[in-house]
C-alpha cells in the first residue's frame, strides 16, 4: 500500500479543492474537514489563512510550468496524454479561477508570475523548434497569458457561486475540449488567408517611427548666418 501523504500535502491539495469550489472564502475547518486533520494542524503548518493561499499559488504556478514545459517540449504523444487525464488538473484551475476573481494586489503578482513562466517555457519551445519566433517576444506571451486567463474567468460561476466538489472534475473537462480543436487550428492554420493586414501594419508602424526620430532628432538645413544682416 502507498504511504498516506504528509500532513501538509493533504492540507495544501484539500486547501486548492475547497478554494477552488466555494471560494477563496471558503471556511479553514471545510479545509481541515477534508483533509482529514484539525483546523489547528493548518494554523501550525502554514500560520495563517494568507501564507496558506501563499502556497497554493506557488503549487498552481508549479503544476502549470510542469504541464506547458512538457507539452511544448515533449511532442504530440505528451500533449495527447495532458488531455486524457486533463481532470487531475481541476484543483490548480479552479483555484486560479477563484484568485483572479477576488482581484486586488495578490492576484495581479499571480498573472505576473504566470507570463514570467510562460516566457520561459515559450522560450524552450523555440529552442525545441516547436514554437515560430516572434517579432516581440515579451508582447506575445502577455497577450497569450491574459487571453488564458480572461477565458478562464468566463467559464466558471461567479465569485460568489460555490460548485459542487464533485463537479469539479467534470467542469474541467467540459471546459478543456471546448478550447482544445479551436485553440490548436488557431495557432497551427492562420486565421487570415495572407499577410497583407501585418504587412501594411508594421509599415505603418515603420512610417510612424520614422517619423518620431525625425521630429526628436529635426535636421538642421539652414545656415546659421542665413536671414542675418550681412
């Protein structure tokens, strides 16, 4: 028979699990209850109800590294194996669900926190020639970041709606193969039929730039002496 897990690992999943469902609200002793120990055991393994959050971010940023890390790198048979088992996945989605819908400072780090991790692993994926190069890297992994993020917080209830523990695999589910075949053709079939639209965008830009250097840097073709009395 396995080993039961640590005291502090029952706690931390069962903390992600409860948050996920009712909130980050969500009462320490349902915390405690569901992992099967004391609401004082909680208090002496992480100190407070914010330290505890602290470590689910910190657990939620890791699981995500890990999962996108492998999928870039390991090729279609990882990505293939994500998916099948997509519902072990739940606790550490709904949790970053219920942090984005509380909002304020904390949440703000987390989104910060997950594009550093993005630019990571996009990198690995370009060195693994799995991912094209972009024109600005920095730009496109934000916009990919809150375009995940902002989907997230679209498909759960509202921030004061709980869901039911159970129901918590399923949503996953439902939620991942509703993204999967739009998100895949997006990025691997463009969307526009050519080029002409990024074309006529970065000349424009290359217009505009011009531009600004010649009015911060104006040339100068009049002599000093010229309109002066001879």
């Amino acid at each position: 028979m396995a080993e039961p897990a640590p005291a502090d690992e029952r706690i931390l999943r069962a903390a992600m699990r409860r948050f996920a469902v009712d909130g980050l609200g969500a009462p320490l002793r349902a915390v405690a209850q569901d992992a099967g120990v004391s609401a004082g055991l909680i208090i002496h393994h992480f100190g407070s109800r914010e330290k505890l959050l602290e470590a689910c971010d910190r657990r939620a940023l890791e699981v995500t590294r890990q999962q996108k890390r492998a999928a870039v790198t390991g090729g279609v048979g990882t990505m293939l194996a994500q998916l099948a088992a997509v519902e072990q996945y739940a606790p550490e989605t709904g949790y970053v669900l219920r942090r984005l819908q509380a909002g304020g400072p904390l949440a703000q780090r987390l989104i910060e926190d997950f594009i550093a991790n993005a630019r990571d692993y996009y990198e690995e994926g370009e060195r693994a020639g799995v991912l094209s190069p972009s024109r600005d890297p920095e730009a496109r992994v934000r916009v990919l970041a809150h375009m995940a993020l902002g989907s997230l917080v679209l498909q759960m209830p509202g921030q004061g709606a709980p869901m039911d523990l159970e129901d918590l695999p399923r949503w996953m589910r439902e939620y991942t193969e509703s993204l999967t075949l739009p998100l895949l053709e997006l990025y691997t079939t463009p969307l526009l039929t050519d080029a002409s639209l990024l074309d006529a965008y970065l000349a424009a830009q290359g217009d505009a730039d011009t531009a600004a250097d010649e009015g911060a840097h104006p040339t100068d073709t009049t002599s000093p002496t010229d309109g002066s009395p001879s």
